[in-house]
C-alpha cells in the first residue's frame, strides 16, 4: 500500500470518526474527544522539543488539561472542580522536580501550553454554539484540499520554502478561495422536507466569507508554525499514529490556529459582524 492510498484511508476513516463522535448528543463524547486531542498534541509537542523528564512530562500534560477546561465561573461546579483538581496536581509534579533540572524546559513547557492549551480552550468553548465545531473541521479540511489541489496544479512561487518547501502563494490562495467559497454554502438558508427554514450556522454571507478566508490563512501559519517546530527537532512527522498523515498534531496544527480565529469571530471582538 502505497503512502497515497494510506493517506485517503486514514484521512477518511478519520473523519468520519469526528463527525461520528461530534453529531452525539453526549457532551461528554464531545469533550473526551478534546481531551485526546489536546493530550495527542501535547505528548507530540513534548518530544519535539525534546522533553525527556517524566515529571515535566506529566506538568506539562496536567497544565494543557486544566487550561483547555478551566471554568472559572460559578455555572459549571464540576469543571471548576476538576480544574483546580489539575492545578493542584500540576503544582505538585512541578515541585516534585529540581529545580536546575526543570528551569531548562519550563520555558518551553509554558510555550507549550500557551500553543495548545489557549487555542483548545477556545475550540471547548465552541462546543455550545450548534454545528460550529463541526463546520471548523469541515473547513479546515476543506482548506487543506483546496491548497493541495491547487498548489499541485497552479504552484510556482513558494511561501516559506525555509520552513516548509512544498507550500506556495498559489496553494493558498486556492485554499483561501475555496475555504470561503464552502462557508459561503453554508451560511445559506434550506428547507428540510417539512418546508422549515433550517441552518447549518445562522450567520450572514459577509460572517461566512470572513469565517472561511480565515481559517484558511490562519491554517496555514498553524501549519507553518509546526513545521518549524519538526524542522528545529530535525523529524518528518511529529508522530506515527496515523498512517500516510504522521502524528495527532500533524493532522491537528492548522486547526489550533483556525479553531481560535472561529472563536473570536463568532465569541469575541469580531462577533458583530
């Protein structure tokens, strides 16, 4: 089996997995889901940069943890609880460690965090907005399509040939056009077979362009900002897990980048438009 045909089976049975898990109505299916995605990405983060203390190692993976789902408002007793559970866990295996060993590697555990665990955290608050987690991933996914199809086809000038070779000017404009293109679609009213008004994401067209060009550019310099990282640590791939694809934060770093920009655009300062 050749590395194409390796990479579309793992690719498809990969999302279908999400959109199974993210059409539940289990919320805890939703954010065990995270969970594994925040931890896959810290795990693979730790080895790039060359982590080797099991102690840092279990700080650094509590500390994403307790930042992806703090809830620090008195709604949610239970995430308050299980968040301070952690930053009482990740306080002990820091002191646990000595100090000219740890001092090395905190700088770059909290680099860590903050690469991750603030995006992450935003990508958990997206959980309560209907489809919006879903239709992220769908464009992240249809961003990557995008820029490969049209990279492969039209790519002449090279983006950051330092930091990644195979990424043009072209690829991502074609990313970026197609990205905009979906969310366009999917900000369009439809009727179901009862002639009922139903939405995807009820936003306007302008939210959706803005939505769509975004994750698409952000996605890229997520996928930059890795490649740098495997370039630094001297790797392909950040891991193995996934077949044709490499590691969980190979197939997830342009989305950490794409799920905040979603957030702010839809929860924070640009949620007026």
């Amino acid at each position: 089996m050749n590395n194409f045909t390796q990479r579309v089976i793992t690719g498809s049975l990969f999302v279908l997995l999400i959109i199974f898990i993210l059409q539940l109505e289990n919320k805890w299916a939703h954010h065990i889901l995270l969970a594994v995605i925040t931890l896959g990405c810290m795990h693979e983060y730790n080895r790039l940069t060359k982590l080797e203390s099991r102690w840092l190692k279990m700080a650094s993976l509590l500390g994403v943890l307790f930042y992806v789902f703090a809830d620090f408002s008195p709604r949610d007793q239970y995430s308050l609880t299980g968040s301070m559970g952690l930053m009482l866990l990740l306080v002990l295996s820091l002191f646990l460690v000595r100090i000219e060993e740890s001092k090395e590697k905190l700088g770059l555990i909290f680099l860590g965090v903050a690469y991750i665990g603030f995006p992450m955290h935003a990508v958990h608050n997206l959980l309560y907005v209907p489809n919006l987690l879903l239709g992220t991933f769908f464009l992240v996914w249809t961003s990557d399509t995008g820029a490969y199809v049209s990279g492969k086809m039209l790519g002449k000038r090279k983006l950051m040939p330092l930091v990644s070779p195979g990424k043009t000017w072209e690829g991502l404009l074609g990313g970026m056009i197609l990205t905009a293109a979906v969310a366009y679609v999917l900000s369009i009213w439809t009727k179901d077979n009862n002639g009922n008004v139903v939405h995807f994401l009820n936003m306007s067209p302008t939210k959706a362009i803005l939505w769509g060009l975004g994750v698409a550019f952000f996605g890229t310099i997520g996928d930059l900002f890795e490649s740098r990282l495997k370039r630094e640590a001297g790797v392909k791939d950040s891991g193995q897990l996934l077949p044709g694809h490499g590691g969980i934060l190979d197939r997830f770093d342009a989305f950490l980048f794409a799920g905040l920009y979603t957030q702010i655009i839809f929860q924070g300062p640009l949620a007026f438009f």
